[in-house]
C-alpha cells in the first residue's frame, strides 16, 4: 500500500517510510493511498480474536511492508499484559440501556494515548531498519499534556531513537507535568514552553519544515520524526480499537450483525476520531460518530455550518487535552472526503495559514454531515455528568469523557440519537482527579495535586491508576524551559549541533 501526501507534493512511499518521515517533508501529511475494504463476514469471522490477533490483522492491510512476523511481535509487545493488565485491553463497560464507555486508559500513563505509543516505537525501530539509512532518529514532541508522557514511555530506551518533548508550562497539570519531567532513560529530553498548545505545536511543527535546520540535522548524524498524531505510525493502531468495541458488544449479544451503532470521541487534534472514520470506511457498521469538544468548540462550529475559524479566544478548560484550535488531522480527513483533492486542501490552508480561517464547499459539508454531528459541552455540564454518573452508576469518568457523556445526553435530549452508542473515555479519572474531585463535591479543593488523589480515592473507593502511584516521591530530571521562539534553539543545545 502506498502513502500519498495530503498537499499532493510528494510522490508515494510506503508505510515504513511515512512512518519514519512523520510528516511529508514539504508540509501535508501522509493518507493511505486508498483504503482497504472489509465485508462484513470478514470482520464477522474475528468476533472470538484477542486484542493482539485483532491488531495484527488490521494493521496488516495498512502496513504491507511489514512482515506478519514484524507485526506480530511488535503488537505483543506493545499490549502485553504487562503494559495493559486487563482483560481485553480495552473493556467496555455498560452505562445504562443503550451506553458503553470504551476504556482506553490501562496503559502505563492512564490516557488512551497509550494505546498507540505503546505500539508506534515498535514500528519505528523496524521503519527505520527498513530503510537502511543510519542516522539517529529525533522524535520531536509537541504535547497537551498526555502524548508527552506517553510518547516518553514508549520511546525511553528504545535503541537509535532519541525524543525531546515540549509542554506549554502553564497548561498542564501538577501530575502531567510530574509525570513527564521524572522520566527516567538516557534518551529522553523534556522542555517547558512559555506558551499555550498551540504556540508549542507551531514552533515544532516550524522546525520539522524548516530546509536549513533539517540540512544541520543531517549533517550531524541526526533525523526528525514525529510521535504526534501527523505521523501515521500514531494513527493505525487506534483504527484497532473501533474494531475491538463493536466485536465485542457483537459477542456479547448486545448488537445484531450489521446494526449500526454510534460513536462519541471526545475530540482535540482529530486524531482518535478520525481512525474511528477509517474503521468505518473499511466496513465497520457506524452511523453516526459524534465529535465532542469542550468550550474550545472550533470543530463543532465547522461540522454544524463549514466555516473553520481559529480567530477565537483560546479556553483553558478541565479537559486540556482538548483545549485546541488547530485540530492537526482533520486535513487528513477534508482529503479523505474531498476524494483527495489535494487543491483543495492547499487552497483551505494556505486560507488558514493567511487569514485563520476557510470556508468548506457545501458538497463536502454535506458528504461530512451524513457521518458527522458536532456536539459540544459547556465547563458546568461537564461537572455536572461526573457527578450525576457516579451518583447513578458508581462510575468514575475523566472530564474529557465527561464532556463526550455531556455531548450524548445534549443529543438525546434532542432526539437526535437513541442508538448503542460507544463512548470513547480517554483518560483515568484520577489522570485529572482535581477536577472530578470538584465535580464530584461541588467544592473548590486546596492543597496539591496528591492531597487530591488521597481525597479522591476516599471519597470513592476507587483504586490509585499505577501509572499514579509513586510520582509524588519521584525525584524531577528534567528542568529546561525556553519561549516557543527559543524551540530551534532548545534542540540545537540538546543535540550539540
Ligand atoms: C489527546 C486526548 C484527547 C484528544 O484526542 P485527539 O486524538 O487529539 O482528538 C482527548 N482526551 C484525552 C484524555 C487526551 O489525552
């Protein structure tokens, strides 16, 4: 299978490379060159597989130049027991008549980001063998808060692969921000940017395109990839997890064969939703996916009226990970419902680069409207269905699964949906366990993250997240901090260039 650019400047490479290239070097992004098509016996037939067995046949018609050997081993270390000690991998857990929550946090960090950077370093060890070039391999990341621990989890160690993480230092949390600057490794590197997400998002992106830098880089033994989700590597395996719920509702004999369920992904930079849409496109039976934002609600404007416009005031919400204007992947996704009409695309991003904003034709509105409902939830619902949920079923969200909970109940209360529905939950509660404290209690909590964490495991019963357990005692290894003009800087100094 081949691997095309969004932008149409860059002729088509496989798999391997898209991977080690993270971006196209031109600027765009890499699409498989067509999709692969599913009946639905197909799917059928692996009703009764494992996780593993699940994610080395899906990954197997996106990543043909990975041997079924490459895949199998890479997959089985990735969701190994020990970095996903439940049964199943991702569980469902039922919420009344019609609602599932799809957990997607038992990795090491306790967000769902986990589930594809468990596997993506696996993928890039052998992309880069492939290649046969011998250079060391630079992952740059920009980060919200979860990607960066999880990315640092899943590189630490790894061999010929050095990674560097960038935070917006006021716009994590005390426990994100733990978490990533006590990783251990001799690779890892983590800086503080004094900015929000997206300045730290532009800068890197800035440096990846930037000929001179790149030239440097080379020069020094050195090459850039990306652990974000521009990089295909991030994307496919969360393509598994779609496969993974409706299979199991299926053996469960909650759904029919072919019933068509709906899907809720609390949504930042669009990347979980959209391989929710490559599922679909191979044959997963969905009706609707609903693409739940916070106040932060760029994506719900733009799937209610075609306008995407950024020229708005940025929120800091209780679900950061979804504070983001520029959603990265829906580029990939506008190339996909255009029928790859890279144009298009240049001619909606060059309008978003000069002017913070484009308009979509309302052909594509239309084509994207029969798959997608934009919904979004205001700071108060949010708190508001933490508390109602535990109060009605025992359960614990997060609030960025608080806000897709919040987006289903608006779309029910309109009428607008009564089908099974999946709902993605991305982060463990205690991940963000200030603000479910908050919600929970009606109170304003004092006292540091970690009094939070106690409060809340007595105020619930439920058990500390490992990934949590031990950070406050942790010693920090990491102390660097620059402006986001200073980025180019911060990796010159990181890698002696
Ligand atoms: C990253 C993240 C999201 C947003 O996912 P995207 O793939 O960027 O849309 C939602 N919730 C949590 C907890 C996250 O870490």
């Amino acid at each position: 299978m081949n691997y095309i650019s969004t932008r149409g400047n860059y002729p088509p490479v496989q798999a391997a490379e898209a991977i080690r290239l993270g971006m196209v070097p031109e600027g765009g992004l890499f699409v498989p060159g067509e999709v692969p098509q599913l009946s639905f016996e197909e799917i059928n037939k692996h009703k009764h597989a494992d996780y593993q067995e699940l994610a080395t046949w899906i990954l197997g018609y996106f990543l043909e130049d990975f041997s079924g050997q490459e895949l199998e081993e890479a997959v089985t270390t990735a969701y190994h027991s020990s970095n996903f000690p439940v049964e199943g991998v991702t569980p469902l857990v039922r919420l009344g008549d019609n609602t599932y929550i799809l957990e997607l946090w038992h990795g090491p960090t306790a967000a769902f980001k986990d589930m594809a950077l468990q596997l993506m370093p696996e993928l890039l060890v052998r992309a880069v063998k492939k290649s046969g070039i011998d250079r060391e391999v630079v992952i740059l990341v920009a980060t919200s808060g979860d990607t960066g621990k999880a990315a640092l989890e899943g590189f630490k160690g790894v061999d010929g692969i050095r990674i560097i993480v960038f935070y917006p230092e006021a716009g994590v949390s005390q426990i994100q921000e733990d978490q990533m600057i006590t990783t251990g490794g001799n690779n890892t590197e983590v800086v503080a940017v004094r900015g929000n997400f997206d300045d730290c998002q532009t800068a890197v992106k800035g440096v990846f395109g930037d000929r001179d830098f790149n030239r440097t880089l080379k020069q020094n033994g050195y090459q850039f990839s990306s652990a974000n989700s521009i990089n295909w590597g991030r994307l496919v395996p969360q393509i598994v997890y779609y496969f993974a719920a409706y299979l199991n509702l299926l053996e469960a004999g909650k759904i029919e064969e072919r019933q068509l369920i709906d899907i809720v992904v609390p949504t930042g930079n669009f990347g979980n939703i959209l391989a929710g849409y490559y599922a679909s496109r191979m044959g997963l039976p969905v009706n609707k996916f609903i693409c739940a934002s916070n106040e932060n609600k760029v994506l719900t404007d733009f799937l209610r009226t075609g306008v995407y416009d950024i020229k708005r005031d940025f929120k800091k919400t209780i679900s950061p990970s979804m504070d983001i204007l520029i959603s990265s992947n829906l580029e990939r996704f506008l190339f996909e419902v255009t029928g790859h009409d890279s144009q298009k695309i240049r001619y909606w991003y060059n309008q978003l680069r000069e002017q913070g904003g484009f308009e979509i034709d309302s052909g594509t509105l239309k084509e994207i409207q029969s798959l997608f409902v934009g919904e979004f939830a205001r700071e108060t619902e949010v708190k508001q269905i933490i508390k109602t949920t535990f109060e009605q079923y025992n359960y614990l969200v997060d609030p960025h699964t608080g806000v897709g909970l919040s987006c289903l109940q608006s779309l029910r209360k309109a009428r607008l949906s009564d089908r099974i529905t999946v709902v993605d939950s991305t982060a463990n509660p205690f991940k963000f366990g200030r603000a479910v404290l908050e919600a929970l209690t009606g109170e304003v909590q004092e006292g540091d993250d970690y009094l939070i964490l106690e409060r809340l495991q007595e105020f619930t019963g439920w058990e500390l997240h490992r990934g949590l357990a031990g950070l406050r005692t942790a010693s920090p290894r990491h102390s660097r901090n620059c402006r986001p003009t200073g980025v180019p800087a911060e990796i010159e100094d990181i890698l002696g260039l």
